[in-house]
C-alpha cells in the first residue's frame, strides 16, 4: 500500500470532524471518498497532505509511518493535492505558479517549455505567461492540478477535481487519472457526483458524520447503496412545478453584446424571461456565459444591444470565497452585507443603521432553514466548507425576495441531498413567480433544472429545441458561433 491512515481524529473546538477513521490507498487504484458535506472528507485529505494535525491517529507511506509538518513534508513523500479552492497566487503567472509548488528553477525560457509540454500532455491547456489572477475559476482549477502533477507525485489527492470543467474536460481529465493509476500511482479522489465515483473508482469509501460509514471494492457498490451509506436513505426531492407562460417578461435582451475580462466575451444573445420561468445556459468555459450573466445582474454594463431586468435582482457567484464571502467575517455580516438597504434589519432614513440582535436572530433561522452547519450566526465564514458556504450564499440570495436570480454553478460543491435542497429552492423562487437564470457546467444539472436551455458558444448564445439532449446540447457547444449555426 502506497498510503495509510489509521484511526484519524480530529476535532475543531467541540466539533469532532473526524473519529478514528481508516482510509487504505494501494498503488495502481482510484479510491474514491464520498460524504456529505461537513462529512470530514477535506479534513481527512487536508491532515493526508500535511496542511493539518491529526488529533490522534498514524499515517503511513509505503509501509513506513511517517509524521508531516506541512504540505512540503508530504510533497517530498510523493503526495500531491488539488484543493478545491486556488491556492495560487494572484500576482505570479500560470508557470510562476506551478515553479513554485514543484520547486522548478525559475529560468523563464525553460520554465515556459517545460509549462507549455506539461499542459499539452496534460490536455489541460493553459497560458503560460497568463498571471493567475486573470483566470477564470475554471482555469485556476485547471492550474491547480497540474501544479499537483508538476510535482511528480505518486499519490494524487483530488478535491472535486472536476467542479467547475466541462464534461469534455472532465473526462479527458479522468483518463489521465485511470492512466497515472495504471502507471503504478494511486489517486483519492473525492467528489460528490456518484456517477464520477462508479465510473472511475476501484475503492470505495463513504464518511458520514467524521466516521466510515462504508469500505467496499468499487464492483460490490451501487449507487443505491452508497446514497443510503452517506445520507441514511432516500434523498428527497420536491415537485417540480411547472411554468405557466403567462407571466411577466422579467428579463429581456437584444443584441447584447459584453466585453470579456480574459476572453472575447459576448457576442450576440437575444430572449426574453418571463417571471416563473428557470432557464439554464450550457457552455464551455469563457464562451459568453460568465459576460451574459453577469451583465443580467447588473454587475457588467453591455457594449452594446439592449438589456432590460426588473428589480431587486439577486446574484450567486461561482466562486464563493473571494466574490461571495468575506472570510473573515461572521455569518451575520455578510448576510447583511449581501442583502443590502433592502432589509428589514436596516432602521433609518437619513442616517441608517443596522440593528445587530435583528439581523443575528433571522441569520440563526437561515442557518437553519437551509441546513447550513456552523456553530451559529458569529461564526466567520472562512470556517464553513465548501459547500455550506454554497448554501449560505443561495440563502442570502433568497433573502432578497429576487424578481430575477442569476446564479453561476448554484450547486458547485454540494452533495446528492444539499444539492436537490438547491433546485428545490430554485424551483421554488420561479413558482413563486420570479426569473431565475443559472449557469451550469454539469450538463445533467442544465437538463435536470431548464425549463428552456440557452447555449452559448464563441460568444454566441441561442436557444436550444424543446426536448434537445446531451449529445444535441453537446453540438451546439462546439458549433462555430454563428447566430445561425444550427
């Protein structure tokens, strides 16, 4: 076995996160972690890499025990992790970037060369020369595994690895998994989607509530099985009502054109939304979406064309850490902050201020409502996970009672259960006669939730057929970007 660890343990405060769990990696397999959210599977992976303690509990490399200060230490046993989140630096550029987490000579004309074979072997293209803080959050993840791989790691340790890449993208991601595991590695792969686990994993293990909840070969597991492991039955999912057609036009373009940051942006995008409808948009990354989006929120101003949106409008940012939250501070605070002069919690006309006790009490109910786990409305946001963040974000969205709601990836990070909470609450905010427009990557998600489907492509977006599939939407995807290229 390439990596053990036995009897794990960790707690933060009160809150045991992990106890006394196992996790067994040999060489030559993809072991899969699967859990809830706040099931301990980051802590786990986090204690694996050397960036936490362990409260009690031994780890072990190629047999040999081993204690790690820090992620340095873990590195130089052959273990490399991709972080959910980009750790990497905003200032420095794409080969920068990956120099640093390999510890590659800096010597720019052979840093480029060794970056730019890297991603074409990779398949997973990047500019070298690009600073990192003009990528978007699909090319920081892109970045984040390769500075793992740029490491020559022999233990991969994968942290959603495919949240926020297209389905193309993703399994081109996962045939380098299979082919790195053939090659004597091993990979730990956590995810939330259990048909990336059955598809890719040859070990299964499932935490709930900081325990093993389920160790099982991949060949002895179904879906059915490791749903009712991590969440102890059933998932539930609410009606879906449907729209009526009839309402109000909530969101109308024509001709919109949007400058990009990093890409051409958007080029052409005609529709109208009416109140109750959910539409969604398809697209691989930087072809229009993030423009298209963004401007119907009123945070990009158009170029040209015409763009009308009822107000109050609500926005979910795909990456919550550094456009959704402030780490730093509590609960409570950003629910204010992002619910605005709107709220009832603001007391004033002329001079107005925020009544604390108010705006606490009804943070506590949305901690509630929403399921999201935190030791209460003082605590900082940077101590959530990923996807309680996710779900305070689509709480305080709500909060706003939107006519629109715009969302980019609403459920980037959640499991199976938080996840379906998410498209009921979606669902939910259209019957009650608001338009709500969603950017997803996971093209299921886009089928599952769109009432009508948007693609975009090459800064062009159009309306899919009623009825289209994958392997429809799929085409429109990748078609020239035309307005008429049907």
């Amino acid at each position: 076995m390439l990596l053990s660890l036995s009897g794990i343990s960790k707690s933060f405060g009160s809150v045991a996160a992990l106890r006394g769990v196992d996790l067994v990696v040999r060489a030559g397999e993809v072991h899969a972690v699967l859990g809830e959210n706040g099931a301990g599977k980051s802590t786990l992976m986090h204690i694996a890499d050397g960036l936490l303690r362990p409260d009690a509990g031994t780890i072990a490399v190629d047999g040999v025990p081993v204690r790690f200060r820090s992620a340095r230490d873990a590195r130089r046993h052959g273990i490399g992790m991709v972080h959910q989140h980009s750790t990497a630096v905003p200032a420095l550029s794409v080969m920068e970037n990956i120099a640093l987490a390999a510890g590659w000579p800096v010597a720019p004309g052979q840093l480029r060369r060794r970056t730019a074979e890297l991603t074409a072997r990779l398949a997973l293209q990047l500019d070298p020369l690009q600073p990192a803080s003009e990528l978007s959050v699909a090319l920081k993840q892109r970045l984040e595994v390769v500075k793992a791989l740029a490491s020559d790691a022999r233990i991969l340790l994968l942290d959603e690895p495919t949240t926020v890449l297209a389905p193309t993208e993703a399994e081109e991601l996962f045939n380098f998994v299979r082919e790195f595991a053939r090659s004597g590695g091993a990979v730990v792969l956590i995810t939330h989607k259990l048909d990336e686990a059955l598809a890719a994993a040859d070990q299964v293990t499932v935490l709930r509530h900081g325990v093993v909840a389920l160790a099982a070969p991949r060949a002895e597991v179904a879906a059915e099985s490791l749903t009712e492991a991590m969440i102890g039955g059933a998932i539930s999912v609410a009606a879906r009502p449907r729209p009526t057609g009839d309402g109000p036009v909530l969101i109308q373009c024509d001709g919109l054109e949007v400058k990009g940051e990093s890409t051409p942006g958007l080029r052409s995008a005609s529709f109208t939304i009416r109140g109750g409808e959910l539409v969604a948009v398809a697209g691989v990354e930087g072809n229009g979406q993030r423009e298209l989006l963004r401007a119907v929120a009123q945070l990009q101003r158009p170029f040209r064309g015409l763009l009308e949106v009822a107000r109050p409008i609500a926005f979910v940012p795909e990456d919550r850490t550094t456009e959704g939250l402030i780490p730093a501070l509590s609960l409570t605070e950003n629910v204010v902050l992002g619910v605005g002069r709107i709220a009832p919690w603001i007391r004033g006309h002329r001079v107005r201020r925020v009544d604390w006790s108010a705006a606490g009490s009804r943070t506590t109910e949305l901690l509630e409502e929403f399921d999201v786990r935190a030791k209460g409305p003082g605590a900082a946001a940077g101590s959530l996970s990923g996807g309680n963040q996710q779900k305070l974000l689509i709480a305080r969205a709500l909060e706003r009672r939107p006519r629109v709601l715009v969302a980019e990836n609403p459920t980037r990070g959640l499991d199976l259960q938080a996840a379906a909470d998410v498209h009921a609450r979606l669902r939910s905010a259209a019957a009650a006669g608001a338009a709500v427009l969603i950017y997803s990557n996971d093209l299921d998600e886009v089928l599952e939730l769109g009432d009508r489907i948007l693609v975009a492509a090459n800064g062009v977006v159009v309306e899919a057929e009623a009825g289209a599939g994958r392997q429809r939407l799929g085409e429109m995807m990748l078609r020239s970007g035309r307005p008429d290229a049907q």
